[in-house]
C-alpha cells in the first residue's frame, strides 16, 4: 500500500458558501412558493432544505502536522496530509485504528476532545472526525520497565524511550491492525533481543559485536552505542508499518531488585580491592624512599633486622585503617 497524497482538496471556504447561499435560497424559495401557493417551488424548496446542508459533512479542517487517510466505499483515496480547510466527498471515511490507543505518548490527538469544526453542530460526528486524524507530530513513546537477563544471566531491570513519528499513513493505517500498539511490542522485543548480547558491566571473554574477539562493552559503559544498536532493530522491525525511529535512549538501567544487594556487595568489595592495592602500592613506594633517604644521609645505619622491623612498622602506618599511636623511645637504639 502507497501513500497518496491529495493536493486539489483544499476548496473547503468556496463549498462552504456556496452551500450555505443554495441554502438560504431553497428557504427562500419554499417561503415563497407558500406564500404564493406553488406547488411546485414548496416541493423543491422542502426537498432543498432537507438535503442542501449534506455537503457540509464533507468539510474537513486540518491543523499543522496532522493527517486523514481517507477512504470511499472501502477503497483508500487518499491522505490529506497540509494544515487547510478542505473538501472531499461526503460519502469518504476517515480511518485511523489507533484513534483509541493510547500508550502514554507525548503528541498524540484527543480523541475524545471534542474540537471546533465549522458549521458542523452534531457533537458526535464531530469527536469522531477528530478521533481519526493520524498525529504527523515526533511523538515519544516510554516504555515500562522490563526485566530481561543480560549475557552473564543476571537480571536486570531496564527503561527505554523510543522518539518516532508516523512516515506513511497509509502502511500505519492499512499495513498494521494498530501501529501504536505494534510498535509497542516491536520495542519491547528490540530491548530485549539487544540487551541479552551485552553484560551489565564489563566482563572478560564476552564478544557484544558478534565479530568472535572479546571486547569491553557492557550496557552501563556503552549506553549510546546500545541505544543505537536498539533503534536499528526497531526501525527494520516498525518499516513496514510506515514508521521513522528517530532515536532510542536508556531511561533507567540497574540489577533487579532480588540480586541488587548481592552486586552492590561485589562492587564494593570490588572497589575495596582496588583501593587497598593503590595504598600498598604507593606505601611500598614510601618505605623504599625512606630507606634510601636515610642510607644516602647517613643519618642512621640499620643492619637487616632492623629494616625489616622499620619496613614493617612503616607498612602499618602507612597502610592502616587508623591514625598511628606514636612511641617516643628515649632510650638506646639497641
């Protein structure tokens, strides 16, 4: 199904009057044709007044980034897609299966807003009318949460918002049964297709590119490169639906809530580890400086037992927990 775009429709003000002008002539002429008993301008003038408002059902107005699909007897006409007044046959439908979804997106048209249409008083023809204009407009769909296993089979509990708009109405309309629910779907199944191939964090020996080498993605270091890889796999899978992905952002990322402690543990532990190795390092470091100061001086010379013992004390300091408790020695050395 191709899109056809209907340019020669914007005629809605001239149908309008003119209308309106065969109108209040037919009242005129039934007026008339009573006061003057003529039979035959009553009859036409009573036919008039009952049929010559219908062209009015054909007045469609259209504001900036919406869109009618418009349909004849089943048969798709055409789309209307530029802000205008317009006309079209009376007996044209508009469609838009989606009309009642609503999935929480930004952009969408209230179907149950009842807007202003000129000269059409009936409230429910004209919420209907309404309901079944297509939103041209960038929308932003936010996912809920879901809770998938990363590669390593921890589970984790992640958001994504997707920012899409419709391409083309007619495969939105007629391709797909609704494609706001449809591309529900298609995100949640994208989000989880891509998320199984990364860890949480980095991990040895994973391969998250599929080229056999091991490599250093995770979903917490490589949130864009992960959001990208999402919206590629929902725009081949909402195509044929005539939807654009724009962009795919990570929301919300973290453990589920059953292992959450567990890993803060691990992390912690993790981040102790390399804190603690940092301050062995660098006291190590300070006690070779130390014995080399005092060496090149000369201020004291230390025999073997001695260093160690001063290794060892210098070790403690400077790797405790605690401040040191000096012991001021005023006796010998030895």
């Amino acid at each position: 199904m191709e899109e056809k775009v209907l340019k020669n429709a914007k005629n809605g003000l001239l149908v309008m009057v003119l209308t309106l002008v065969l109108y209040f002539v037919g009242i005129a002429v039934l007026v008339f044709g009573i006061v003057y008993n003529f039979v035959i301008l009553i009859v036409i003038g009573i036919i008039w007044t009952c049929i010559g408002w219908f062209p009015l059902c054909g007045l469609r107005v259209l504001k900036p980034q919406e869109a009618l699909v418009l349909t004849l007897f089943g048969k798709y006409i055409g789309t209307i897609n530029e802000a205008g007044f317009y006309f079209v046959n009376p007996f044209c439908t508009a469609v838009n299966p989606a009309a009642k979804t609503h999935l929480g997106q930004s952009g969408d048209v209230d179907g149950g807003q009842v807007k202003s249409i000129v000269l059409n008083t009936n409230e429910n023809v004209n919420a209907q009318m309404v309901s079944k204009k297509i939103s041209l407009k960038i929308m932003t769909l936010n996912n809920s949460r879901q809770k998938i296993n990363d590669c390593l089979g921890n589970p984790i509990e992640i958001g994504v918002a997707v920012i899409w708009r419709v391409k083309d109405t007619a495969k939105a309309v007629f391709n797909v049964d609704n494609y706001k629910e449809y591309l529900s779907l298609q995100c949640d199944s994208a989000v989880r297709n891509i998320v199984r191939i990364y860890p949480y964090d980095v991990a040895p020996n994973i391969d998250t590119t599929g080229d056999g080498l091991a490599d250093d993605g995770s979903l917490r270091g490589s949130s864009e490169v992960v959001a990208e890889r999402i919206r590629e796999e929902i725009q081949s899978k909402v195509e044929t639906a005539g939807l654009e992905i724009i962009e795919a952002r990570i929301t919300y990322l973290a453990y589920a809530q059953e292992i959450a402690a567990v890993m803060l543990q691990r992390q912690q532990a993790s981040a102790i580890i390399d804190a603690r190795k940092m301050i062995v390092d660098g006291a190590v470091g300070m006690v070779e400086m130390a014995l080399s100061k005092l060496s090149e001086n000369k201020v004291v010379e230390l025999d073997d037992e001695r260093k160690a013992a001063m290794v060892s004390n210098l070790l403690v300091v400077l790797c405790g927990n605690r401040d040191a408790q000096p012991v001021v020695n005023s006796g010998s050395l030895y």
